[in-house]
C-alpha cells in the first residue's frame, strides 16, 4: 500500500477491493459520523458522505479507492496526485544517520508559507509521505460541515 499510495509504484492495489480495521478507540459511533480517519500510512481516508459532496471538487487533486472498514464502513482511501514543493528543506530538522552516504530522515518539518493555493490537497515533491491541505480545503470543511479535524501547522 505505502509504494502503491505513496511513491507511486505498484499498481496492484487498484485490483484488489481495500479493506481494513479501525484503529483502537474508534468507536461504531465515531465511524458512523466522522468524515476522515487517520491510516497507520501517511494518506487520507475520508467517508462516503465525503466523497459525495467533495469528490468532484477534489477530483484534481486525489484518486478515491473504496476501502470497507471493520467490514462495515464505507470510507474511500485517497492517492494524492497533486505535487509540489510544501516544505522549506533549508530550515527543516533532520536527523543523520550512522551511515554518511545514507540520506538523512527528516524530523521536523519547516512548512513554507507561500505554498500555492491552487490546490485542496497536495503532496510534498521531495518528502512525500507529507502532504498538506490548504486553506480551499479548509473552506470545504466548513462550507459542508464536515467532522473532521485538522491539526494546525506553522
């Protein structure tokens, strides 16, 4: 899933009907009404009430894959296909490893300011296991009431 997901390779996930299990505290009540759950992998897993009133509107910016949770919820994971630059790699913190020819892993990301707005959601051309929504996405949210949550980043 992570190649597939995130580094664009291995298509064979797009053959197989996406399954998996809530993780711990996500309650039958939680996964009746939230509109996005957290993935063990950095992608975005939203509902079907979701997809039925944004999906067009995001149609640029990501690929909706049906993905039946706990055998029961309907939610779509999402393969984020817009990309550019989000963070400001000169002022990120990264982490050296042991081995110097090994690349080093970034740890707190500094997330530029002036990102382009033409997006809903995008993913990081250099690190992309990290993506970003932006303020479009924002204004989707509440526009559409929707119960999710979004962690604020500087």
């Amino acid at each position: 899933m992570f190649k597939f997901f995130i580094m664009d390779v291995d298509n064979a996930v797009t053959r197989k009907e996406l399954t998996a299990s809530a993780q711990s505290g996500l309650t039958a009540n939680l996964l009746s009404n939230l509109d996005a759950v957290n993935a063990t992998i950095n992608i975005p897993v939203f509902s079907e009430n979701f997809k039925i009133k944004a999906g067009e509107s995001l149609s640029r910016d990501v690929i909706f894959y049906p993905c039946l949770v706990d055998n029961k919820y309907k939610y779509y994971a999402c393969k984020i296909k817009t990309k550019c630059q989000l963070i400001d790699y000169d002022n990120s913190e990264y982490m050296k490893l042991s081995d110097p020819s090994d690349k080093p892993i970034l740890t707190s990301p500094a997330y530029l300011s002036n990102t382009p707005e033409n997006f809903y959601i995008a993913r990081d051309i250099m690190e992309s296991t990290r993506f970003l929504v932006s303020e479009l996405f924002k204004d989707l949210i509440v526009k559409n009431n929707f119960n999710i949550k979004l962690k604020e980043i500087n």
